[in-house]
C-alpha cells in the first residue's frame, strides 16, 4: 500500500490530518531497508576496501592527467615537435648501430620535449647527428658502452654533443724525421770515405748518399783542436 493510499484510509476512518501525517511517517520509518548490523571485523575489513578503491580512483586519474600532458597539439605537418625528434633519433640511431627506442614512456617524452624547449629542432639533429657519428658513443670504447635515447635527453650529455666533447679526434700524423745539416752530411761522408781508404771498405759505394755536394758551405772548425795520439 502506498503512503497516500494509507492517508485517505485514515482520514475515511476519522483521524485529522495530523494524525494521519505521524503515521505515515511512522509507516515510511518501518518500510525503509536497515543498515545490516556488522561485527568490528566486518567494519574495519569494509573501511579497508573503501580506502583501497579510492586509492586505486586516485591513481587512476593521475596516469589519465600524465597521458594529457604528453599529449601535445598535432602540427601543420602531422607530428608533433617531441614525435619529430624521436623519429630523427630513431633514424641516426639506426644507421649507426645504436640502440632505437621501443617504447617511448611519458617520462622520456617528457625529457625530449625539455631538450626541444631548451636548444630547438634544429640543435636536437645536429646532437642526434654528432653521437651518430661519434666512435666513442657507437661503443669503441673501453667498457663496449652505446649511447641511447635516455643518454641523449641528459642536459649534460646533450651539450656535450652539440660542444663537440664526443667527436672523434684527428689521428696524429707520424712526424718526419729531422733533416740532416750539411755539416752532418760532410761528416758521415768524410767517415765512409776514410773506412774505404784504411779497411779497403767498398760496402757503401751503391749507396746513393755516397755522393755529398759541399760547395756552398764553410766547414771551418772554430773550436780547439783535439791532441792527436801517438
């Protein structure tokens, strides 16, 4: 019986109107569903799920506000600036032989978008382009190391690259033995000739240094005479 129902009941059999609202209330007090009476166990066990499902409410609400924030306005060109640099990465890294990302998380979308930020496109792929053709960061080196894209996203790392900390050095070139002065020659072929004379030595006669030209120099001997022995 609905509530109005009972009122006009009530009202048919004589009550006054207040009478008849106080036990309607009375009659809606019976008929709502009571809170089932639960044991301290049951309580804390309840509070304990409680607490868990919004813990897990809030979490979820964060990954969903992260994912908002990775995501950035599409440009003319189709791409984001942070999914353009990835790719240039992807593609000097791949031709280099170093490792190309697989999975690009919000935490390193994060970290390209500040280097993009920081120094622009155009300073992104001529780092991407320096550690490409770097020996060093292609892992000629003593641990066998690779650089990477979290290598790249370093603000140290990075400006290293575009200063040119990690190119590849010059190979020294071997330096020419020093030339031999005139006087030098005149002496070596003085001592070839004298070792001909007393030994009967022919030994350095195919030699093309046998022949000296002396014409244009002075070999006068300024300092003091050695004592000749007898």
């Amino acid at each position: 019986m609905t509530v109005s129902a009972a009122i006009r009941r009530m009202l048919a059999a004589g009550l006054t109107i207040e009478q008849a609202l106080v036990a309607a209330e009375a009659f809606e007090a019976e008929a709502a569903p009571q809170e089932p009476v639960l044991s301290k166990r049951q309580a804390r066990n309840r509070r304990y799920y409680e607490r868990l499902k919004s813990s897990e409410k809030r979490l979820n609400a964060d990954d969903q506000d992260v994912s908002d924030a990775g995501a950035e306005p599409s440009s003319p060109e189709g791409s984001s600036p942070t999914d353009r640099a990835i790719e240039v990465f992807s593609d000097q890294a791949s031709k280099a032989g170093l490792p190309v990302p697989r999975k690009v998380t919000a935490d390193r979308r994060r970290k390209v978008e500040a280097r993009i930020r920081e120094h622009g496109e155009e300073l992104w792929a001529e780092a991407c382009r320096r550690m490409a053709n770097s020996a060093f960061c292609r892992g000629e080196n003593d641990r066998g190391w690779r650089a990477d894209l979290d290598f790249l996203c370093q603000p140290k790392s990075f400006n290293g690259l575009i200063e040119g900390k990690y190119d590849d050095r010059p190979h020294r070139q071997s330096q020419a033995p020093p030339q031999k002065t005139a006087f030098q020659l005149h002496q070596e072929a003085f001592a070839k000739e004298l070792d001909r004379t007393i030994n009967g030595n022919d030994r350095y006669d195919d030699r093309p240094d046998n022949v000296v030209d002396l014409a244009a120099t002075d070999y006068r001997y300024s300092g003091t005479p050695s004592p000749v022995r007898r």
